[in-house]
C-alpha cells in the first residue's frame, strides 16, 4: 500500500510536489486535477516504482532546471527513494490503467500493430504465462542473436565458397586424403575436354628406333676367297714369298691388276701369255670384285643406319616427342623422364658406328685377309646393348603412355564440358574446404549451429507448456471480456481470441464482432474502405474494450488481493451509462485489492466513486497549479467542489455533444452552471461563492495578466456573452427552441466541456 507521496521533485509539473497539509493516502484515493497538470506524471512514477525502470522518470525531467528528480515515496514497508538515478526499493504488486496501458496493451491511435499483439497475449495469460512467455522470448532472441552469429561466421565462409553451392553443402564436403592430386588430373581433363579437337589431332608418342650393324657385319669381316685354283695360288704364294712381300701383298698385286692389260704397268714389257700373269688373273677374279664391293657397301650400310644419318633422325624424333610429352602432360598423368631417350644412346650408337667404320676400314685395306674384332669394338658393341635396352625400356614407357593418350582421346571426344567443370568446381570446393584456415572457419560455424539446435530445443519444449497453458486461459478470459462488454452495454463482443508467434514472439490476436459480423482487427496498412479496428469502433467502444481488458486481467491475477491498482481518468469518451458502470467496477475493483488510487479531470466524476467508498477509507486530492512553484498535491473537499454542479449536469452536456439529446434552454443553463462551478473549484481565491459568470468574467478582465484565470478570459467571455441572452430572467420569455441554433449550441457546448476539463476525447 502507497501511504503517502512525501515529495516529488523536478518531474514534469511537480518541482516540489509537497504542500502544506500533505496528507496519508487511504485504501480509496481519488485525485482530482486539471489536464497538464500532473496525472500523467504522477502515473509514470508509479509505473517507474513498479517497473524499477528509471526512464518512466527522467524521461519526464522538469524542463529548465538543473536539480535531478527526486522522489520519496512511504510505503507499508517503508520508504523508496528515487535519487535521481535509480529506486531504493520497487513495489511491482502495482497495476495501472492510464494511456500508457491502453498504448501499450490494446492500440494506439486507432490502430492495433503488432507489439499491441504481443503484449496484450501477456496480458490474457497472466503471471504465469509471462514467466513461459518470457522464456520463449528470451529464447526466441537468444536464438536471433545465434543466428546472427551464424550469418557473420557464414559470411566469412562464403567467399571460398564456389558459385552456385549451398554453404551447408560446402561445410559437409568430406575430407579426400589425395584432392591436390585428384584436382590436378581433373585440370587436365577440363582442359582436354576444352581443347578436344587440339587433342584429336594431336599425334601419340613415336618410338625410337634402335639401328643395328648390318647382320653379316662380323662374318663379312672374317670372310677370304676360298675357292681359287691351287696351282694359281701356289704360284702367288711363291713370287709373294721370293719377294718378301707375303704380308700385304696380295692386296698389292689386286690393285695393280686393274691397271695391267698387255703391259705391265710397272716397267712396260708385254706380259701376254705369262704364265704368272695368268695366275694372278685367276687369283684375284670377279669373286674378290665382289669382297671389295660387299665391303664398301657394308660401310655405307654402317654409315647410314648407325651413323650421323641415323643420329638425326633419332634426334627429329627426340625433338618431336619433347614437345608431344610437354602438350600431352597438360591432359594426362604421363611421367616425361621414363618418355626421354636415355642420355647415353646416342654416344653409345655413335661410338659403335665409328669403331665398326675402323674395322671396315681395315678389311677394306685387305680384303683377303680376315679382320678380328678390336677391344674398342667390343667395348663400344657392349655399351651399345645396353643403351639398348635403356631405349627399350623408354619405347615401353611410351607405348603405355601411348595407351593413356589414346584413352584420353576417346574420353574427351565423348566428353561433357560442364560436366566436367562442375566435377572439378567440387573438388577444388573440396581442397578449400579443408585448408586450414578454412577448416576453422567451417568448425565455428558448426558449433554455432550446434548451439543453435540446442536453443531451438529447449524453446520448442517452452513452447509446447506455453501453448497448453493458453489454450486453459485464452477462452475463458475472452468469455470475461465479453461480460464486461455486455455490463458496459457495448455493441459489440470480441471471438476468435487465438495466439501466434510471428516472428518468434508471442502474441494475441482477436476478431471484433459488430451485428453478428465477425470483423478482423486490421493494422496501419489496412485500407480505410475495408472494415477494421480503426473505423468500426468509435473512441468510447475503444475505451470501453481496453478497460473491459485490463478488468478481466485484473480479475484473473492471483495476486490482486495485494495490488494498488491505479485508474487515470478510465470514462474517457463513454455515454453516462458507461460513466456508471465504470464507477461500479472501480468500487468492485476496490473490494479485492489492497489499495486503488483514482485520478480524473472530473471532480464529479470521483464524488461518484467516494460516495460509494466507505468513508473510513477514503481520501480525496487534487493537484493544483501554483504558478511558479509548479503543481502540488493538496487535500480537497469534493463535497464542497462538487457543490453547484451535479454529475448529472456534465452527464447531460456531453450525452447533447454525442446525441443530441436534451433541453437547448436547460442545455444552456447547465453550461453556465458547470463553468461557474468549475471556476470556484479551480481558483477559490479569485471567485466568492456567490459570483455568477458574468462576474467572474468581469474580475477576471480586471485583474489583467496576473489574474489567475486570464488564460480562460476570452473563452469565459464569450461563452458568458453567448448564454445571458438565454439566462438570468432576461427575455427568457421570449426565447424558443427555434430561435437556438443547434450548431452554435454544439459549438459552445464543446467549448464549455473543454474548459471544465470534460470533454471526452
């Protein structure tokens, strides 16, 4: 229970709310005051005590003062201070019904968006539902701000992240122990894929061809003439030997036979018919023509096919296969040292042609005479076998990667480009997957996912005990609601009460239903030709179903019996029935809570409620406006306030504003009536009890600018001047309905309304 509001200083009116005569609250506090004046202040720092909230407080800081606020507040338990910074204590076994709620809780304006949505569901589901619903949204914005995380950690991912894949896709690659190399050999197959009409043309690898010695190299070396006459041989072997001339010189006498026809071509005698003559003749006969010329072929032989000849084109091919290796590794996985020919070939090749040149040589020299093979020969043959083999082995090399080309051929003839592009987009996504930075970019990534999976969890189980408890609740409070509809003779009932979470939040929705015509709520972009919240329902329809809310709220709260529920001017724009029925719900209210504190603009609005309230639990106050030193809470007697003027006489001025209804004479006596009254309350120093209008607008005008009430003297004036030709016995007789119009009536009828702080927004 709120005991007593010590002070309030430099929040918005109050720069020292104390006064003399500051008296204890009761358990039935009404609060009169003028509109500006401080109820709405007065409703924030309640709020701000209950809330813990500092912002309902500085938010209203006394403009032009330099002092924080301060307030010291006695409640039951003792006091709470407001430093100007935070509370010393809260008290949240407070409700409020003011603007505030309504903005809040039902619309704003004339419209109902979505944060009137989510906090009105809290509303229906009380304390406990909030305690869930709290929860789940605590879990909702965990789950965002994860999200989020997970966003910044995607997008640093995202740049190694080809075109056209999901990043989840990226970060589940699996890890290929040998990528570099699958990527490598799909380089080259994109590449061949790209260039098949190059490869198609592309010629395979050659062979080397190893060139041997002619095959009857050694046995021509070896060969003699063995079929020459004995006697002939006999008498060469004799004239060799009487010339000593046996080594050699039958070579010698061979070659001079070519010379020798009938004359010796040495000395010129006639060697015709000489016996010797004749076997030198049939010595050397066609069959050693034939030696010497095998001879001379064979060297031809040896010089074509092993030597400088044979060299050059074995290097034309070297040099063609160099550059079909170097094109053919762009494609294929084919090794270029084991394609090479071996280092040695060609000087072991060029050695055996010149070692086998040199015996030839010498047979040549003496073709009779049979010709060893040399230790260079047989070194140079030796080194020849094997680089022989060398080459063989490299001829083998390149018959298999004959066969890969070959393949690599067929494969991109049939090749799909794309296809093959995409596969090595994957694997290239794959090698950067896993890279090491990478890598830890995609495992916090995982984590954050994995965190967020637990959130959704454990929200997903809040929200499953969240949306059974509504359902206990959501129908029985609508049910309520409509009560209170029907005791405020509303026309109009709400249906379809029914939760959601759009995003993420929960929230509470409903249907109006007019004329049995069920109406959805709309929001700021609904049209205006489409019925809706905002054009169905007029301001006190508004009014009456936010305070039909906050009074099945209220009804439903266990904790309501220790509660200060407070309600700041809760009749705005209802008929006097609804002005009735709210009185009695005030006083229903009063019943099952501990303490209610009721402020209005309207005095006779609260001498209404304290009539009802037992008169050893009530007080009554009212803010004044004292110039300079701001607004202050002082007792009032609402008996002597309200004296003069009944409610009914607002009552009727405002049921003629909203329908018209009423007496136009009895219409402009009451106005007179509430003005004068109004201007006695407000500024019992400037007015005696006996004063009637005209008066107060005289001494008004008379005391000028200091004049209390000289903001009101132009308005009080011709209001004043308006009403005495209908009043005060002057030509009374006279006047008649038809002489009034209704149109200025309204007019002025406004205008007195909004003087005496009655006029229903």
């Amino acid at each position: 229970m709120l005991k007593k509001i010590i002070t309030i200083k430099n929040v918005g009116r109050f720069r020292n709310s104390a006064a003399a005569g500051n008296p204890q609250l009761a358990k039935h506090t009404f609060i009169a005051g003028a509109n500006g004046y401080g109820k709405t202040t007065l409703c924030a720092v309640l709020r701000s005590l209950q809330t813990g909230d500092p912002g309902h407080v500085l938010g209203r800081k006394t403009l032009g003062v330099t002092d924080a606020p301060m307030i010291e507040l006695l409640l039951e338990g003792g006091q709470a201070r407001f430093d100007g910074t935070a509370w010393s204590a809260t008290k949240p076994e407070i409700g409020i019904f003011d603007g505030v709620f309504v903005a809040e809780n039902v619309h704003s304006g004339e419209v109902v968006d979505i944060e009137h949505k989510r906090n009105l569901y809290r509303v229906i589901v009380g304390d406990a539902g909030v305690k869930l619903a709290v929860q789940d949204a605590d879990l909702a914005a965990e789950s965002r701000a994860k999200t989020g995380e997970i966003s910044n950690a995607g997008k640093a991912i995202q740049p190694h992240v080809p075109a056209g894949m999901k990043l989840e896709a990226f970060i589940d690659l699996p890890e290929t122990p040998d990528i570099a190399m699958q990527v490598e050999t799909q380089e080259r197959n994109v590449d061949a894929v790209r260039q098949a009409g190059a490869l198609h043309a592309r010629p395979v690898l050659s062979e080397f061809a190893i060139p041997a010695l002619p095959e009857d190299f050694t046995e021509l070396l070896a060969r003699t003439i063995d079929d020459i006459a004995q006697d002939a041989e006999q008498r060469l072997s004799a004239h060799l030997a009487a010339h000593d001339m046996t080594a050699g010189g039958g070579n010698w006498i061979a070659g001079g036979l070519g010379h020798a026809a009938d004359t010796c071509p040495f000395c010129g005698q006639d060697i015709q018919g000489l016996p010797l003559i004749a076997a030198f003749r049939a010595v050397f006969s066609e069959r050693y023509k034939a030696l010497v010329g095998e001879i001379e072929a064979v060297k031809a032989c040896v010089a074509q096919d092993i030597g400088d000849a044979a060299l050059a084109r074995i290097g034309t091919v070297v040099e063609q296969n160099n550059g079909n290796v170097e094109f053919w590794q762009k494609y294929c996985a084919i090794e270029a040292p084991t394609l090479a020919l071996p280092g040695d070939a060609v000087n072991a090749i060029r050695t055996l042609a010149t070692a086998a040149t040199r015996l030839l040589n010498r047979k040549a020299a003496v073709p009779l005479e049979p010709i060893e093979l040399d230790a260079d020969f047989t070194a140079a043959r030796a080194a020849y076998d094997g680089a022989g083999g060398a080459v063989e082995a490299a001829n083998r090399a390149i018959r298999a990667a004959n066969t890969i080309i070959t393949e690599k051929k067929a494969a991109t003839n049939a090749g799909d480009l794309k296809a093959a592009e995409a596969e090595l987009t994957r694997l290239k996504a794959i090698q950067a997957r896993h890279r090491a930075d990478v890598a830890e970019l995609c495992a916090a990534h995982t984590n954050l996912t994995g965190e967020k999976d637990g959130i959704e969890t454990r929200k997903e189980a809040v929200r499953k005990q969240l949306d059974a408890y509504t359902k206990t609740v959501v129908k029985p409070y609508e049910r309520r609601i409509n009560d209170y509809l029907a005791a405020f003779n509303a026309g109009f009932t709400i249906a379809e009460t029914r939760h959601a979470y759009p995003g993420g939040v929960a929230t509470s929705s409903y249907q109006l239903v007019i004329n049995e015509t069920a109406i959805d709520l709309g929001d700021s972009k609904t049209p205006g030709d489409r019925p809706s919240f905002k054009n169905t329902l007029s301001a006190g329809d508004r009014t009456t179903l936010a305070l039909a809310f906050f009074l099945a709220h209220l009804e439903r709260d266990p904790a309501a019996a220790g509660k200060l529920v407070v309600f700041d001017d809760p009749f705005n724009s209802q008929d006097a029935f609804r002005r009735r029925q709210t009185v009695h719900e005030i006083i229903k209210v009063a019943g099952k809570c501990a303490q209610i504190i009721v402020l209005s603009h309207d005095a006779t609005f609260l001498k209404q409620v304290w009539d009802k309230s037992p008169a050893a639990e009530r007080v009554a106050l009212t803010i004044a406006d004292h110039r300079a030193q701001g607004s202050k809470i002082m007792p009032v007697d609402l008996e002597h306030a309200c004296r003069g003027r009944t409610a009914t006489d607002i009552d009727d001025l405002q049921t003629y504003l909203t329908s018209g209804a009423g007496g136009l004479l009895d219409i402009i006596r009451k106005m007179r009536v509430v003005l004068e009254t109004h201007c006695r309350t407000t500024y019992p120093g400037s007015f005696l009890a006996g004063d009637w209008l005209g008066d107060m607008v005289r001494k008004t005008r008379e005391g000028g600018d200091t004049h209390p009430a000289q903001a009101l003297y132009d308005e009080l004036d011709q209001i004043n001047g308006y009403t005495s030709q209908y009043h005060h016995g002057e030509n009374m007789a006279d006047a008649t309905p038809d002489q009034i119009d209704p149109s200025e009536l309204t007019g002025f009828t406004k205008r007195t309304l909004r003087i005496a702080n009655a006029l229903q927004a």
